[in-house]
C-alpha cells in the first residue's frame, strides 16, 4: 500500500480500479486537481470555475481510455495546482517510484493543474527511478467548457503511459496533441489552449490520430541530475526574486531572515540585476554563504556561468526549476561546489 505521511493534508481519497482486461496494460492515474479538474456554471464559462471532479469522473468522461489500458486511479489532492505544495510533491514521487517498481504496471499518469505542472513534472524528473513513461497532462478549458480540451489530452496522456515508445524519455508534458520533456517545457500563455507550445529544446514528439509519434530515440536531456528522495520528508526552502527596475535590495535579507536556505533570482536578461540589488546580493551572501542562482525572468533562455562570480548560473533552468533544483541539492547535503556543478551539468563551461 502507499506510503502515508503524518500531517498529510488532503482531501479523503477515491481510488478507482477500472475491470480488468488482460490484454490490456495497466496505467496507474494520480490526479491532483486544476482545470481538467474544474466545473463552471455554464458550458461557455473558461475563467473563474472551481476544482471539483474526481479520479474517477475524469476517466468516466472518456471511456474510450479503457479500450487502451486498465486504469487503477489515485486522489492525491484536488486543488488548483498554484496550491500543490512539496507535500504533494513528495507523495507523488513517492507513490510513482512504487507504482513503477511493479512488473505490471506499464506507465503512470498525472493530472494537473497548468500553472505549475512544469514544476511538478521537473520535480518529478529529478526523483523518479524508472525508465517506465511518466506523462504529466492538464487542461486549458474546464471539463464543462464547450470543446473542453481535458478528455482528448488525457486519451493522449494515458496512450503515452502504455506505450513501449514512452520507455526511457523521463517525465513528460502532454497537451494539444504536443509531447514534450519536462526537463525543458515551460507554460507560456496564461490562456490559449496551446500553452505549452514549443521552448527550443522541449518538443519530443506530437500525437497523430492518438498514435504518439516521436522524433528521436529515447534520449535523456544532458545534464540531468536525478536524486534518491526514498528517506525524504521535507524540502529545504527556496524563494525566488523578481527582478526589475528599481527592485527593493532589502528583499534579499528579508528571504534569509524569513527562513530561505537558498535563493533564486530571475534576473533581467541573462541573470543580471541593477547596482543596488547585486550590493545586497553579495552582502548576504558573505553574510551567511546561502547559495544564490541566477536566472532569467525571461520565459526562455540561458545565463552562463562566470567562475568569479558569487552566484550560480542557471544555464538553462528558469527560476521556478532552478528553485526545484536547489531544493533538492539542499535537502539532500549538496556542498556549494557541488551546487554550482549541479547547474552547470547542463551546458558547457566555457574554458
Ligand atoms: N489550466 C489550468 O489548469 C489552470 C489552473 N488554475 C491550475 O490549476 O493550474
């Protein structure tokens, strides 16, 4: 049975177990919330609805799914996924590392919220063991929209998680008929359907009649450091700072005294920051030696490392995966040296 935390916050569970046909794979489905998750009041409502399908209303609306694959579903929370926490986090590498550990399971899916799936799925990339296909999948329409997009994606999403041509990709992200590495993919539009559309390097591969194509072998993304979480029960605590124009350097000192161990900053351009904010940086990190990564606020990009620099380049994690990156280089007794390495595995230093 899975593995259970104390203080586990979430709503009651409503595992589900489609019958079984053995012919079928089996596909494990952890459902979290978000919009493929939500109701409106009316079939033309596409903002402001409220989460409130379960697991099991989800595989319900598309029942071609189980000419696929058995499905056996997890309710790991029902929340809008700006609330999924590490947590939840947690819970889900945990339960998929034990999923995966099965003969018979042939791949998992989870439902999500779009906001931070990328955050979630990077995570998950970083903590899960198997070459087995992890597809995280989400909606832009809710699931009473007129064309609501959330049955059709998770039809791709549970395909993918059952296919032999899903082994050995690490975590994906599939919306739209698009496939992409969680390593790279990133939302781009708060809005349109297509939101997680390509970044230079994400897109693997597109659906075609639901058949998942690809354009490559199954490959790993270079760089990629992966973490043994099995004893882990909390992270360490990241922030990350908005850069701008007239940024407050007070802020800097306020993350520490508030209990950061680690800070990321996204940067202008490629991790640059004005006078007064690079000053309060480099105080506080003499002060107190918490590792400061640097990033971009841009939506895509890549900030080079300089070997006198105080700060870590991000190279080509954005902030919200260079936090997770830190936070798990932290929770698990990374050095500072190993740190800077950890985020340089990515790209090539120059000589
Ligand atoms: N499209 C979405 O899923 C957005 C939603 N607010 C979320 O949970 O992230």
């Amino acid at each position: 049975s899975p593995i259970e935390f104390p203080g586990f916050p979430l709503i009651a569970r409503q595992d589900i177990q489609t019958p079984i046909n053995a012919s079928l794979p089996n596909v494990t489905i952890f459902a979290t919330g978000g919009t493929i998750a939500s109701q409106g009041s009316s079939n033309t409502q596409t903002v402001g609805y409220s989460v409130g399908l379960g697991v099991q209303q989800l595989v319900d609306a598309v029942p071609e799914i189980l000419n696929i694959s058995n499905i056996k579903g997890y309710q790991i929370s029902n929340v809008d996924s700006g609330s999924v926490n590490e947590t939840i986090s947690l819970k889900l590498a945990h339960m998929i590392n034990e999923e995966l550990a099965k003969d018979d399971v042939a791949g998992v899916v989870i439902t999500h919220g779009t906001d931070t799936l990328e955050e979630t799925a990077f995570f998950l990339e970083s903590t899960v063991n198997s070459t087995k296909p992890v597809v995280c999948v989400g909606a832009m329409r809710p699931a009473t929209a007129l064309s609501a997009d959330g049955p059709l994606n998770l039809l791709q999403a549970v395909t993918l998680a059952a296919s032999p041509a899903g082994i050995g990709r690490g975590t994906m992200i599939t919306l739209n008929d698009r496939i992409g590495s969680a390593f790279y993919t990133t939302k781009n539009n708060a809005n349109s359907l297509d939101t997680f559309f390509s970044t230079e390097a994400g897109q693997l591969g597109f659906f075609i009649n639901q058949v998942p194509y690809f354009y490559y072998a199954p490959s790993e993304p270079v760089g990629r450091v992966t973490f043994d979480i099995s004893q882990v029960q909390d992270l360490a605590q990241v922030d990350i700072l908005y850069s701008h124009q007239d940024m407050n350097p007070e802020l800097f000192n306020a993350s520490a005294l508030l209990g950061a161990q680690g800070l990321v900053f996204a940067g202008v351009g490629a991790g640059g920051a004005s006078r007064k904010a690079s000053q309060a940086m480099e105080a506080l990190y003499n002060a107190t030696h918490i590792p400061i990564v640097a990033s971009h606020r841009s939506s895509d990009g890549f900030v080079p490392s300089d070997p006198k620099d105080f700060t870590i380049a991000s190279g080509f994690y954005n902030p919200q995966k260079a936090r997770i990156l830190l936070q798990l280089a932290l929770t698990v007794g990374y050095s500072e040296e190993e740190i800077r390495a950890a985020f340089a595995k990515s790209y090539p230093i120059p000589a």
